[in-house]
C-alpha cells in the first residue's frame, strides 16, 4: 500500500511569533503563527500582530520602561488546536529553543489529545525556524510521505545553523538569555561579538573588531558548514538594522556563489527585547 502523501492542502503548520517571518508570510493558507507578547509596564501587545517590528523600537528607543516578554498560554495554543486538528490530515508545530522559553511546553501540553498534531522544540531561534518551515513547504508542494517529512525535519535540526552579530550584549544580558556567549566582550573599542546556537544555547562563535571583520567571520562560518557546490538555502534577518543586509548577502553569495537566499525575515517585538537593536543575522541548511 503506497503511505499518504502530505501537501499544502492537508498540512498545516504552526510556529510562535519568534520565528521572525518576512512580512505577511503567514497570510499563506495553513500557516498559523501563535504570538508572544511584549509589555511595556502595564501596557501588553501581541508580537508581530499589535506592534510592527518598526514600532517596537521606536517604542523601545523612547520608553522610560524596559520591555519584558511573556509566552503564550495552553488556551491560546488549544484553540489554534482544536480547528486545525479537524481540518488537516498532519499538523507540525515548531517553536524556538525550550532553553529560552516555555513556549514549546505550553504548545505541547495543548496538541497532546490531538494525535494528528506533532510539537517540536526546534532548538534554534528568530528566522532560522522560519527557514525550516520555508523548506518543508516547499517538499510540501511537490507531496511526500509522513515518513519524509520526519526524515527531512531531522535533518534540518540537526544541521540547521545560524549566526548573528550584535551591536551590544547588554539586552542578552538583561534578559538572561546570553547562555554560553556570556564570555565575550563587547561594546567596547569596535569588538562585534559573534554569536550561534548550539543545543538550544547561544554560543561564542567569534569577535572581531569593526564591521568589516565581523562580515568576514559570517561568511567564514558559512564555508565552515558548507562545500562549494553544496545546495545551500539562506534565511537573513535583522533587529531594525536592514541596511547591514545588502553587504551582509554580498559576502555570502561570494563565498558560496550557487547558494540561494530564500527569505528575508523582519525580527519583532520578542527577539527585539532580548537582542536588541543593531543585530543582523543568517540561517542556513545544506539541503
């Protein structure tokens, strides 16, 4: 008996508000974001949805208050749930690092009734989820079994990578999110700290001084995890600092000139609070 195939039609797929999608990628029919929120005091708005990431920092530059974060509750994710569970055959959720977050458990807790409903922590974080979900739709759109699904999945989180340049730690710091990258040291004489995620923790990868060396470094670490005639698909994004992506796409297509950027994703309101602004960042997968 030849297994069902799963396609665009009778898969949904979920992600939280984290995944830093391009603008109005999650309009796409069965695509639903579930969103984070953000509070300034007393004020609460829903990432992605009430604040475009450009109001964010507007609002981050001019708020005597710092911003904190909160996840979405099991009720939220519930009843995301119950509709999608009735309306598609397979539902895959994917959600950033449980290291960073209690997003993933409360996603979890709500699909555990729904047998067609299958929760990852992904491990990762911000665009580099989105690259995930960008990539399964597309071997959505030519049809491929469960078990191809699984094996594809599998392989995205295990060889998935990101890395990301800050401006400052000080955000990292605040929010308890620096991990293992807490040893480096920045904001001081030109040093750009160098970030990636291993094991669901943000990670040292390097420090250079000034922006130019810091481009370098990215496209390093883009040879480093691929070979010249690798398939290599690449997510950008940045926290209010698009203007670092053009020079930052220049060096990567040098370094690998038949890989393929994919997306441009807009980091918001959640990611903003624990990064920052002035990051730029890329994901890739050697598919």
């Amino acid at each position: 008996m030849t297994a069902a195939r799963l396609t665009l039609d009778n898969t949904a797929i979920v992600a939280d508000s984290t995944c830093d999608p391009p603008p109005g990628y999650f309009d796409q029919p069965g695509l639903v974001m579930v969103p984070l929120k953000v509070h300034f005091g007393d004020e609460t708005y829903r990432d992605q949805v009430d604040l475009t990431p450009q109001e964010f920092f507007a609002k981050l530059a001019e708020s005597p208050v710092l911003p904190t974060t909160s996840q979405p509750t099991v009720g939220e994710f519930a009843n995301e749930y119950a509709r999608l569970s009735r309306d598609y055959e397979r539902v895959f959720a994917f959600h950033l690092s449980s290291e960073m977050s209690g997003t993933y458990q409360a996603s979890a807790t709500a699909a555990s009734r729904y047998p067609n409903i299958e929760v990852y922590d992904t491990r990762l974080v911000s665009a580099t989820v989105t690259l995930l979900i960008d990539r399964l739709r597309a071997r959505l759109a030519e049809g491929l079994t469960l078990d191809e699904a699984h094996a594809y999945i599998d392989h995205f989180l295990a060889n998935g990578a990101m890395v990301f340049q800050v401006a400052t730690l000080e955000y990292l710091r605040r929010g308890g999110r620096i991990g293992r990258a807490q040893s480096m040291v920045g904001d001081v004489f030109g040093i750009r700290p160098l970030i990636t995620i291993e094991d669901g923790v943000l990670t040292a990868y390097d420090k250079v001084r000034g922006e130019r060396r810091a481009l370098e470094a990215m496209g390093r670490f883009l040879t480093q995890r691929s070979a010249p005639d690798d398939p290599v698909k690449l997510a950008t994004w940045s926290t209010n600092a698009d203007d670092k992506l053009p020079p930052l796409e220049q060096v990567l297509l040098a370094a690998r000139p038949r890989a393929e950027i994919v997306l441009h994703g807009q980091a918001g309101a959640v990611v903003g609070t624990h990064g920052g602004p002035g990051i730029f960042a890329f994901a890739m997968i050697v598919e």
